[in-house]
C-alpha cells in the first residue's frame, strides 16, 4: 500500500493548527460572586456620662427702699434727685460709684447752661414751685400744665438712660434701679391718696402738682445751685447787672446781711441770701448777667 508522503506533515500541521487555536480562545470566566450590600459597624459602646446637677442661683438680696415714713405714717419725701438717689442705694463697688459721679457732673452742666439759656421760663417754674409749698399752696393748676409743656428745653435726658449709655451701669443695675423707683412712685400715690381722704377730685390735683414738681426738679435745682454759688460775689456782680434804684434799696438790706454771713463763714446762710435776692428782685436779664459775669469760676460748664 502507497503511502502519501504528505500526510504525516499536514497531521502534524493540523495538530499544531489547533493547539495554537486552543491558546488564543481562552476559556470563559467563571460567574463572580455578588458582593453583599455594606453595613456600617456597630458604633462602640461608650457609657452615658451626666453632667453634675448645676446649683441653684444665689437669690437677689433684697432691694434698697428710698421708703422713709415720719412718726403720722406719713412719706417723707427724697431731697434732689430721686432717679440719683435710687441708683445710689444700690450695692455699686467704688469705681461704680466714682463714674456715676461724673457723669452726673456732666449732667448738671448741661443742666446748668440750658438753665442759662432759658431762665425767664426757669424763674417762672421755680416761682411757681415756691407757690405750691406750704400749707395752702396757691398755684393755678391749668399754669401748672403749661409749665410742664413748656419744660422741654429744660430737660437734657434721663440720668438712667445716661448712665446706660455710657456703660456707666449694667442693665441689671438699671432695672432694679426702676425697681427702687417704682416702690417709691407706689408709696408717694398712695401718701396723696390719704392726703387727699379718698377724695378722687383732690388726688387728680395732688398728682398733677406732684407731677410738676418732679418734672421741674432737675432745673430748678440747678437755678437754685447758680444762685447759690454766686454768694461770695454777688455784690460787686449786682453793680453791672442794671439794676433801679428801688431795686437797690430794696436790695440793699440782704446785701448787708450777705456780707456779714460771708465775713463769719457761715456758707448756707450767704446761699440762701444769694439765692433769695438772684430769685426774687432780679429780672431774668439781670439774673443772666449775674450768672454770665460769674460762670467761669462758679457755674459748672459743659
């Protein structure tokens, strides 16, 4: 039998045909298994500290009372400013104090020069007041509300709000300072309710003269004040101010006894002459000149 020479070769040929085939068609991959869905780990365990119990507040002492009663029951009322005198009562540290104290002298200058700048309406608030005290005072009522809507000029602001602002107090402070205040307020209505004997008429007319002088207290005083401070050179002060010749001699008396109460030192007695003869011969152009001549050195400046 013939054999075909070729046949080994393209066996061999067809053998290595498909191995080379098996090495570039690799098989398939097996299925990749799914992946399970991510859980977050469980958040360590850390035990629940509690906060200590806070202390309860130390309570407030007790406020100040500018409460003051005389031996009938009956109020007896605060001398100059009541607003003063409710923070003032208060438990303020040194410097506190020492800073209210300026800025009160700030006030009372600006004070002072509004009271220079008017003091034909500040004599006539301050006769007025002279007219209400007394046993029988006499001031009309319907001049009264006048007055007091004429006071604008005359009123710079609220001590409180001053004080405030210049971060002189704290608002606490403030607040009991109203505090203060308003017990105060609570005691002088009802002293004009028993004043009057329940008469409703007569503690409308009470509270409305009681009004007025509150209103009008910060000026007055300070008229007050500049009179005063100009005892010790009133006389020689008096002889610019244009004044009659009645008006010397009704003068002349008060001028004798001023200098005589100068001489001896005694201080209250020459404030209360000056302040007589500034506040009630002059006119208000010759008040004006008095307290014009003697600013600089007795009238405090803003």
């Amino acid at each position: 039998m013939l054999r075909n020479p070729l046949a080994p070769a393209a066996c061999l040929s067809l053998l290595l045909g498909s191995v080379a085939a098996a090495q570039i068609v690799p098989p398939a991959p097996p299925a990749a298994e799914k992946t399970p869905p991510y859980q977050a780990p469980e958040p360590a365990s850390h035990p629940v500290v509690q906060p200590p119990p806070r202390p309860d507040p130390a309570p407030d002492a007790p406020l100040p009372s500018l409460v003051k009663r005389d031996a009938g029951g009956n109020l007896i009322p605060i001398e100059g400013s009541v607003e003063l005198a409710a923070v003032l009562a208060l438990d303020l540290d040194d410097q506190t104090r020492a800073n209210i104290r300026k800025q009160v002298s700030i006030h009372d200058a600006e004070m002072d020069q509004r009271v220079r700048d008017n003091l034909a309406l500040a004599l006539e608030i301050h006769r007025a007041r002279e007219a209400l005290s007394g046993d029988s005072p006499s001031a009309d009522l319907a001049q009264l509300q006048e007055l007091a809507k004429s006071l604008k000029p005359l009123r710079p602001g609220v001590l409180l709000d001053r004080l405030m602002t210049t971060n002189t107090i704290t608002a606490r402070q403030r607040q009991q300072a109203e505090l203060v205040l308003r017990e105060y307020s609570t005691a002088s209505t009802e002293n004009l309710t028993k004043q009057s004997g329940n008469d409703v008429q007569k503690t409308i007319s009470l509270s409305l003269r009681r009004a007025f002088v509150d209103l009008s207290g910060d000026a007055d005083r300070s008229l007050v004040r500049q009179a005063a401070a100009a005892a010790a050179q009133l006389a020689p002060l008096l002889d610019s101010a244009g004044l009659s010749a009645d008006q010397r001699a009704a003068i002349k008396p008060k001028l004798q006894a001023l200098a005589k109460a100068n001489a001896a030192g005694d201080a209250p007695a020459a404030s209360r002459l000056a302040i007589d003869i500034c506040l009630t011969d002059l006119t208000p152009e010759q008040l004006g000149a008095v307290l014009g001549a003697m600013a600089p050195e007795g009238a405090a400046k803003p």
